[in-house]
C-alpha cells in the first residue's frame, strides 16, 4: 500500500501530478487494445475507447487492478468517449498510476 502523504490524495494536487506529466511527456496513449473488446467476470462486454499509460518514477513493486463501471444513462457513446477525458486528469496523476483502458 501506498504510505505516502495524504495530500497524493488530493484531487488539485492529482489534476497538477497529471499537468506534470503531461510537461514531462510520460504520459501515453497506445493503441494496442482499441477497439478490442473487454469481457467482465459478470460476462458485460465493453468495447476499449482509450488506453493510456505513464512512465513509472520507480519500479513496480505491486500490481493492483482497479476495476469501475459507471452508469451514464441518456449519454451517446461519443459523448461519453468526451466526457470521459475528465476524470481521466485526475486518474493519471494519483500515486502509483499506471495504465487505464
């Protein structure tokens, strides 16, 4: 677990983790797994619209998969696919990030 101060936790400090990034170029879009297709353990099929990775600072030590669903009702996929960037800001910019699809 992650043991460092809480201000990591922070989401301004995240959104400005995440501009750090952005500056250092560490951040990263592949496109290996576009538009391939993701099948939960619940059998829910979810097609990859982004795939993004940052460079780690140190070497991984452990490995935790984080896994959400949100509901957005009456939002089209395209807008969803825009929609999606916000959260991203702040996802790439918490303490041991590394890669979302």
């Amino acid at each position: 677990m992650y043991s460092g101060d809480k201000m990591s936790f922070n989401p301004l400090y995240s959104l400005l983790n995440t501009i750090k990034n952005i500056i250092f170029r560490k951040i990263h879009f592949p496109k290996t797994k576009i538009g391939k297709i993701l099948v939960m353990e619940d059998g829910q099929e979810f097609t990859i619209f982004r795939e993004v990775e940052i460079d780690p600072d140190d070497e991984l030590i452990d490995c935790v998969v984080f896994k959400v669903r949100f509901l957005v009702e009456n939002m089209k996929p395209q807008d969803n696919i825009r929609f999606s960037w916000i959260p991203l800001l702040f996802f790439v910019g918490l303490p041991g990030f590394q890669a979302k699809v």
